[in-house]
C-alpha cells in the first residue's frame, strides 16, 4: 500500500481528483468504481472543475457506485443515485446509460445484487475503484464482520453507521436501515483503489486500517493486502499514525 499524507483537505481532495484524472487520461474507456459520502464532495467538485477547465473527458468511461441505501430512488435527494447525479454526473460529459449506481427501489434485491456483480464481470472488471471509510471502517457498506471475499449483497447497517450517516437526512427516523453494498471480494478484484480520508474524526480509525491488526472487525485493513492500493489522507487524518512523517509513501502490507 502506498500511503501519501498530504498537508490538508484541500491538498488531499485535489491529488485523489488528480489520480482520477491521470486514469481517465491514460485509458479513456476506464471502469471507475465510484464512492458518496462528505469527503468524496471536493474530489467530485474538483472533477467538474478539470472537465471545464482541462476539457477531462468521462465520455467513454463507465461507472459502478459501490452502495445505495434500499428503498431510496434516484428522486430522493438521500439517495446515492441523487447524490452521484448532482455532484457529477449531471456536470461532466458521462453517457448516463454507462452510469451504475445499484437499484434501491428493486424489488427482488437478491436478483438486483447478482445482477450488478455480473454486469461489472461483464464490464471487464473495475479499473481504478474509490473508496472512503467509514467511522467503524467499513467500505461501501462492508460493516464490521464483513468475509472479505464477500459480493455484491445487502447489508444491515451498523448503530456507528446510521450514527454517523443520519445527519445527511432531514428526518434521521427517515434513514435506511439497510443497503446494497458491492462485497469486499467484489472491490478487492478491481486493478487499482484509491482510499481517500479527511479530517481529525478519522484519524482514529485511519490509524487502525493503516497499522492495526488485519480483521474482519475493521474491513478496510484488507486493502493492506491488494496489490496495488493507495491511500491518500490529509495531516488530521494521519494524526494517529505511529509514523505521521509527512509526505511518507510506505510499500508495507
Ligand atoms: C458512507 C458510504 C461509504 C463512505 C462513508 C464515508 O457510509 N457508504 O462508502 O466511505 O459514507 O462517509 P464520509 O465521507 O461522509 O465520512
């Protein structure tokens, strides 16, 4: 894993866009697995910006989001849909149809996952996959206990989770208490991934996936064992690190 602790948010938002970027540009057509949350929001705004300014073409590229919460549609503004579309999609030159976010509202959830696995086999696998981490280290909504060779599939949300995902909703009685996550097996098998960690409320979960005891109880320690991970994490986030020695770039499992 490399690790590159960059000075603030504002530095470590732009290298993560700019690591999406040198992707689009060395393979136009790439498979981008696509995560949501607050710290994804400047990398997306930064996106937009190099589309506008640099002419970054999403016009060949397809998507694959890794969640979305069950019994929330594209209209919901809490959806993932909702939220991929307004922060990107609806701004960049994205061919909608190639954009995969999974269905919330199928009926069959089941099927819908088998569906969604299948159609990112079919698309020749996830090229560069994002990732943020929850306050339980969870990725996507791979929550604590999680197989890591796990797939496509919905998850119960954790009490950590709905805690600290609640207040995106204006009525937090209103939140899911499930969702469809792609598996840890799933986002393992793609090339490349890019964790992305902002901020003093991550530093200490941060310092556990990046140094603590690889476990299922903290999923994202299993990105220490993918061949080819980089984490990019801003000086509060990396606060708790045994070794915070600034731009450190670690090969380390
Ligand atoms: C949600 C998503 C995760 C994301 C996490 C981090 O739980 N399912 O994929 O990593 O949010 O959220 P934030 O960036 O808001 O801390």
């Amino acid at each position: 894993m490399i690790i590159d602790v960059q000075p603030n948010r504002q530095a470590a938002t732009h290298a993560a866009a700019r690591f999406i970027a040198h992707q689009l540009r060395i393979k136009p057509d790439s498979v981008l697995g696509l995560a949501t949350g607050r710290t994804m929001e400047p990398v997306y705004a930064q996106l937009v910006e190099l589309y506008r300014s640099s002419q970054l073409d999403f016009s060949r590229c397809r998507t694959f989001n890794l969640d979305e919460y069950v019994g929330l549609g594209a209209n919901d503004r809490n959806s993932y849909r909702h939220y991929m579309d307004h922060h990107l999609f609806f701004k960049v030159n994205v061919d909608s149809k190639r954009t995969h976010v999974p269905d919330g509202l199928a009926r069959d959830l089941d099927a819908e996952c088998a569906k969604y696995e299948q159609l990112i086999q079919q698309s020749g696998g996830i090229d560069l996959q994002l990732l943020g981490i929850g306050n339980n280290g969870h990725i996507g909504f791979n929550e604590p206990g999680s197989t890591f060779d796990s797939r496509t599939c919905v998850k119960k949300l954790s009490l950590t989770t709905r805690q600290q995902n609640a207040s995106h909703f204006a009525d937090s009685g209103k939140m899911p208490d499930r969702a469809i996550t792609t598996g840890i097996g799933t986002i393992m098998e793609s090339r490349q991934c890019l964790l992305l960690a902002t901020g003093a409320d991550k530093a200490a979960i941060i310092a556990e996936a990046l140094e603590g005891r690889l476990t299922t109880m903290v999923p994202a320690t299993v990105l220490r064992s993918h061949p080819a991970c980089t984490c990019i994490i801003d000086a509060s986030a990396a606060s708790q690190l045994r070794f915070p020695d600034g731009s450190r770039v670690s090969r380390a499992a």
